[in-house]
C-alpha cells in the first residue's frame, strides 16, 4: 500500500519539492551574500549592542539594501500551505473518482488505505514545512540578529509555526473533501479557511497568546524598554501610572522591518517636556519558542483534528 | 474451498433515509453458478453488491459471502472476492504496468502470469497510461485485476453498461473464459437482457428494491409460458397457474404465466417465452404478490 500510496501522490510531492528548489535556489545565494556582508560591515556588534549614532547608518542601509529578502520569505510563507493543498489532493481525488471502490476491494482493508494516504500526506506536508523553516532560518540568520523574530515575516516562517499551518491546511482540506468529494471545491475552500484562520492569527490572536508586557516610563530619560526586537502590540503617550492621555497620539504601533527606538518613537514626545511618560504593551522577543509552542498546540491540534475526523468520516460514512 | 453458498442474504435491506434501496432480500447464489442480476436503474443492484463486498453495511437483515460476513471479517471475505465496480473505476495517471503493480501490492493471492496474459491477449503496451485507454479497454483492464487475484467469487457491476456492443461482447467473453477455466461463481448486474443469456445459468431479477423472482434460468424459461386464447376473465387460470401479466385485445386475452404444472385447458394456446419478455413482464408489475423464490434455487 505504500508504493500505491506514494505512486498516487508522486507527481504533488515532485511540485512542492520544485517550489522549495526554486526557493532555495533565489534564496541560498542572497543568503551567503547578505551573510559576508554581515560580518564585512561588523555588523554583529551593533545587533549586541545597538546605538543610533553607531548603527543606525549601516544597520539602516543593510536592511533596505536586503529588504526583498525580507519580502521573498513573507510570501514564502504561503509556500507549505500550497504544499499541503496539494498533497491533500490525492486522497479527495480518490473519493471524488470513486477510485476508492477499487482499492477498498483489494486484498486490504479501508482502515490500512486510509492510514498510509494519509499518514504519507501529513509526512509530506511536514516535511515541506521544515524545509522551508531550515532554509528561512539559515538564510536569514543576519536580519533575525538584528531585527528580532517576532515580526511576521521570521516569525511565520521560522520556529515551529510553520509545520502547524501545513498540518492545518491539510486537515481543512481532506476533512471538507471527505464531506463533500469534490476536489477542486474542496481544495478552493480550504485554502479560503486558511488565508481567513492565518490573518485573524497574525492580526489578532498571536499577540493575545500570552498576556503582553506593559512598561511605562518617562519619555524624556531615555531608559525605556528594548523594543527593538519585541512584538508591540500598543505603544502611547500615557501619566506616570500607564494611562493613556486624552488628545495624544492614537496607537503607535512599531512596524515590522526597520528598527525603531524608544527615543525615536512617533517623533514626538520628546518635545512634550520631561513629565511625558510613554507606555508600551508588548511581546518581549524573549517569549518566541514560548509563543511558538502556544500557537503551534492550537493550529496543529486543529489540524490534526480535522485529519483525524476525515478518516473516521472516511470510514464509517463513505461506501 | 468449502461447501457454503458463493453468496447467501436473509432478509437483508439497505435504507439510505427513508428511502430503501434494498429490502427483504433473501437469496442465494450458489457456487459455481453465473449469476444476472437483471433490473431496471435503482432497483438495488449496485447495493446488493456493495453490501456483498463490505462497501456499505446493511440496515437490516444479513449477508454472508463465502461463508463469511464482509463487513466483519473484510479479510476472510476481500482476497477471494475479485469486484468490478460500476463505472469500473481505476487511477487514470497510473500506467498498465503499475496498475499491475497496484494488483500485486494489494493482493496476497496475486497471480502475475494470469495478468501478464490478459494484457498481452488484450494488446496493451505496459507504458500506456489508463487515462488514455477506450472505455472499453478500461473495462478489461478492471476485469485483469479482479481476475488476476484468483478470486473464488466475481461481482461485476454493471460491468457492459457503457460499452459497445462489440466491447460489450469481448467483456463477457473474457468473463465466460475465465468461468471454464477456472470454474469461478460470477454475479453480474445489468439492465441490458440481452447478452446474459450466453453466460449465466441464474437469474435475479430486482425491482424497486424486492427481489421479484429468483432461480436457474433454464427452470425459469421452462416454467414459463404465454397463453392466448379468446377474450376471457383470467380468474380461472389465475386459480391455478401464477400470472405474471396479462393483457387484452377486443376480442383475445394474452397471459403470460408461471406454469404449475402443465396447462391443460383447451381453450389456451401455450407458447414458449423467451428471457427478455419473461424480465419484462416482472419489471412491468411491481406488486408484492409478485414476489416469488424459486424453491429449486434455494434447495441446491
């Protein structure tokens, strides 16, 4: 059964393996440049140490300079999803043609042909994940050191979320194909529930996993929090107890590429005079893996679930 | 092998809503026998014989195919049983060649050199791709795989429905081959008469989800006959012989009839019927009185 298996979804693999391919292939070279770069330009003392009259300048131009990079791998993150849409394609193709019949009628029961598609669909899935993962994370190890991994686009394609999602897009996908054995609906609708899952996740849930940091502090001393690399979820001009003041500016929020300072931020309130207090709510980058493995329990338990709940449909309801 | 029954169903119904599919079916194939299964679209066909390969479970009643209960003991039951499904599906990407392959991953019994001749015989290039094949050739190559497990029991359904009439005659041949070979029981349903008659020795004919009559077809077609005489109430012939159907002219009556015994009324012309006309007649009438079993069907 697992030659048949794999036979079945050869052709799914080889397509997502070419994705990965043409990825690397754009990737590993920009990756090794950005890398000499780096360390040319020593700019690992300033992702220690960051000082604006030392760094800005060359931090600066090296990430505008490697910025589509940054852009390669926020759309790359789509890549394992596809992946998954694909490989989820065998096993509704056989519901969907009726192929079904021939193989529940060989020597071989329906819990076995339900087991392997499966099982060889949820390898494969993970398999792109972690190779995508593997290559964001080497290629972008330089932006990471300065930038920090928690804006989305590391933050997506790095860590373990990565694998969550591919195992999601496949549970939607073969769950609504067992329901509704039609391939092409099936697969369409599914990529929809993940596009629609990923952006609440991303825009809304993420920074809610954990309850954020809050730190207030007085503008003008310049002894704020690090935020450089910090997931912020809300940063305003605020009194000395973290209260948002009437008629300041409205939610400051730190932009996921360049670097900003607390000095820095929305360029204002140091001009308010010494008792201007900012407050920020925020992700420290210290909780990356803990956020990970939050996201990571929900999104692929959801996903295995569903794949779960496809092969009992599969196999109690199907003849 | 043993000495159960190919197939035996007692009471057996299959209801999908509130709608049955197939009900009270009680019957049995015996061993070595070539089986139509003869009725119209929806009659319970394609039911009957999903049950019989552990496709669906009943609602109702039992099945037991080769002494055992497919839905239970799939194992006992998928290895001796060679299935054709309507539409004979197959992966249309795969080549002959791993198709062949598939036959031998899946199946313990496999028999390489039954599948090698039947390719051969049929003239197939081993690179071809199923997808590209006639509907035809598709067909065969579905019958290659059923065939080539050894199974003591084939079920083909609908197996000719959209072939060609010369597809249609090469199919049953590669069938009617394989039963003096080998001596397999083979069920095939179908809503085309025609055709069976060369192959089968039994007859099933369902409608409406009922079994309307059961039993060897030479006993079918000897207990059968169609009366004609001058326009009369059938009541009196009624009281002895079953009719089947009847109809009348202005001025003759025509009966067809399950004979008991000889009929003797001099006032009935008796003629031979044939297969077609006798199904036709039991399609034409769907009254539960209809419903009748052979006894000698049963008995063997």
């Amino acid at each position: 059964m697992i030659w048949v298996g794999w036979r079945q979804q050869r052709i799914e693999t080889l397509i997502a393996a070419a994705m990965l391919l043409v990825l690397a292939a754009v990737a590993i070279p920009i990756g090794i440049h950005m890398a000499s770069v780096y360390s040319h330009e020593g700019l690992a003392a300033c992702a220690r140490n960051y000082t604006p009259a030392a760094c800005g300048i060359p931090v600066g131009s090296f990430l505008i300079r490697f910025t589509g990079l940054n852009l390669l791998f926020t759309w790359s993150t789509l890549l394992p999803a596809l992946a998954a849409l694909l490989l989820a394609a065998p096993f509704v193709l056989d519901l969907d043609n009726g192929t079904y019949r021939l193989y529940w009628t060989q020597s071989i029961t329906r819990r076995r042909w339900i087991v392997t598609k499966l099982t060889l669909s949820v390898a494969a899935s993970v398999a792109v994940a972690a190779s995508l993962i593997a290559l964001a994370t080497w290629s972008r190890a330089p932006l990471d050191h300065l930038n920090g991994r928690m804006s989305t686009n590391s933050y997506d394609t790095e860590g373990i979320v990565p694998v969550a999602y591919a195992l999601f897009v496949l549970g939607v996908a073969v769950a609504i194909g067992a329901l509704w054995r039609r391939t092409v609906p099936a697969l369409l609708v599914a990529f929809a529930v993940y596009v629609v899952g990923r952006v609440f996740m991303d825009s809304w849930l993420r920074q809610r996993l954990l309850s954020p940091v809050k730190t207030t502090w007085l503008a003008a001393s310049g002894s704020g929090p690090n935020l450089n690399q910090a997931l912020v979820i809300n940063q305003f001009i605020s009194d000395k107890n973290g209260h948002q003041l009437a008629g300041s500016a409205g939610p400051c929020i730190r932009t996921s590429s360049g670097l900003l300072t607390h000095t820095s931020v929305c360029g204002q309130p140091l001009a308010r005079g010494a008792h201007v207090y900012m407050t920020a709510l925020y992700q420290p980058a210290s909780r990356f893996w803990e956020l990970q493995g939050i996201e990571f329990g929900i999104v692929a338990g959801v996903g295995m679930l569903l794949v779960l709940a496809a092969a009992w449909w599969t196999y109690k309801r199907i003849a | 092998m043993n000495d159960s029954p190919a197939l035996e169903a007692t009471a057996l119904g299959k209801r999908y809503g509130s709608n049955w599919a197939l009900r009270d079916c009680t019957l049995t194939i015996p061993a070595g026998s070539v089986t139509a299964l003869v009725g119209p679209n929806g009659a319970g066909k394609t039911t009957l014989l999903q049950l019989a390969v552990g496709l669906i479970e009943p609602a109702s009643g039992a099945i037991s195919v080769l002494g055992h209960d497919p839905r239970a003991e799939p194992l006992a039951v998928l290895p001796r049983v060679g299935f054709v499904a309507q539409d004979h599906p197959l992966p249309r990407r795969f080549t002959i060649g791993e198709t062949l392959r598939l036959g031998r991953e899946l199946n313990s019994s496999w028999d390489d050199a039954i599948a090698e001749r039947r390719v051969d015989e049929l003239g197939l290039s081993r690179r071809q791709r199923v997808g590209t094949l006639s509907g035809g050739q598709q067909a065969q190559v579905a019958l290659t795989l059923a065939l080539a497990k050894r199974p003591e029991l084939l079920l083909l359904d609908e197996p000719v429905a959209s072939l060609d009439p010369l597809a249609r005659r090469e199919f049953l041949t590669g069938v009617l081959q394989a039963v003096t070979e080998t001596g397999i029981t083979v069920v095939l349903s179908s809503h085309i008469v025609a055709d069976l008659e060369r192959i089968c020795d039994q007859l099933i004919i369902l409608a409406k989800g009922r079994t309307q009559l059961v039993g060897p077809i030479e006993e079918i077609l000897g207990g059968h006959r169609l009366l004609t005489g001058p326009r009369t109430d059938a009541a009196a012939v009624a009281r002895v012989h079953q009719v089947i159907r009847e109809s009348h002219t202005e001025r003759q009556t025509t009966l067809l009839v399950r004979a008991n015994g000889h009929v003797y009324d001099a006032c009935w012309e008796t003629h031979e019927v044939d297969l077609e006309e006798i199904v036709l007649a039991y399609l034409g009438m769907t009254s539960a009185a209809a419903r009748v079993v052979a006894p000698a069907a049963v008995a063997r």
